[in-house]
C-alpha cells in the first residue's frame, strides 16, 4: 500500500465513505466519515447534522466536503416523477448543501472551503451490489445523475469563492464510468494518486 504524505496546514475531509476511500492512503488528513449520510440530509437538517467547529477545525485549514454519491446512485431515481425531473431534485439538493455549508464555514476568517466531486458511477452488471443501497436506474441514468450534480456544484463553488475539487476525468474510462483499476473493485477510489497532485498543483499543499 502506497501512503503519501504532505507537508501542510491541516486538512479535514467530511462526508460518507467518499470522504474516506482514497484519503485514508494520505498521512497527515483528518478524515471525518459521518456514515452513509445523504447529501439531501445535510442540506435539511443544517448544523444538527454537521457542525465543523466541534471537529477541531481552525482558521488557515482545509476543509473538503464530500456527499452525493449515494443520492445519485440509489436515491435520486425513485424520486423522479413525470412532474418532478432529475435536474429539479438535483439543483433543490445542492442549493441546500452549499446553504448548510455556508452556514459551517461563517465565523472563520481564513479557511480553505472545498467540495468533492461525485466520483465516476459503475456499471452495474460488472459489481456486486449492496441490497441497502442498490443501484437504481440504468447506468446512463446514473451516469446523467452524477455529470449534472457535478455541474450544479462547480456552478455553486464559484458563486461562493469554494473550490471544486474536480479530479473527474481523472478515474473515468473510455464509457465514463469509474476506472477499475484506480477503484476499490466497488463504487470508491481508492488509488490516491490524482487527489495527491490536485492537493499538490491546484490547492499548492
């Protein structure tokens, strides 16, 4: 197992298991996994569900956001209605997300905010599937799910000065689906290698 380490003010991931898988091989960051916590929960219930500043963080860090993925994998499908489509439950998500984060990050006068992008989704048919968060939808379905939550927050991040912590194209292959061989044979990344050089070419850690 490759770790990395990085010389830095300290770096602070919260999210579901995104917020671990990947990070976890890079010494020296505070990985905060709340469990399989819908992105739609932390926009409901605001500082009830996460509040930073009871997880040590300090003006000069960094602070990575990391939920969505199992929205757009097993949830977000059995809300669309001939009424209601994917893109109206997406941008309702996402507008409560950055409300709920906003409302983290005021108080501090120099902190670093970021938000992950949805990793890449699977192809069903090729991975074992978890009966309490199956895949609902076709693939492109979900495919569709994740390329327009990934709009909808890189649009939010430069409406609030956040960073988009973009390394997309990175871990998807040539059907766009998540690379294999940079996956944990499931739904994470796990081989660190494009977190570590966007840590070390865009954030300069």
């Amino acid at each position: 197992m490759c770790v990395y380490s990085i010389e830095m003010k300290q770096i602070h991931t919260f999210g579901d298991s995104h917020s671990s898988f990947g990070w976890r091989h890079i010494q020296n960051v505070n990985i905060n996994h709340l469990g399989p916590v819908l992105c739609h929960t932390i926009g409901k219930y605001d500082q009830n569900r996460l509040n930073i500043k009871n997880y040590g963080v300090k003006n000069n860090d960094t602070v990575i956001f990391s939920f969505g993925e199992i929205n757009c994998r097993c949830n977000i499908y059995k809300h669309v209605t001939n009424k209601l489509s994917y893109r109206e439950i997406i941008d309702s998500i996402v507008t409560n997300y950055f409300r709920t984060i906003n409302k983290n990050v005021e108080g501090f006068t120099n902190l670093r905010v970021c938000v992950y992008n949805i990793v890449p989704p699977i192809e069903k048919s090729l991975k074992t599937e978890n009966p309490s968060f199956p895949y609902l939808g076709t693939d492109e379905e979900r495919k569709s799910y994740v390329l327009y939550f990934n709009e909808k927050l890189k649009e939010q991040c430069l409406l609030n000065d956040f960073i988009f912590f973009d390394i997309y194209d990175k871990y998807t292959d040539d059907r766009g689906f998540l690379k294999n061989e940079l996956s944990d044979g499931n739904v994470h990344i796990d081989n660190p290698i494009y977190i570590k050089e966007f840590l070390e070419t865009r954030l300069k850690l």
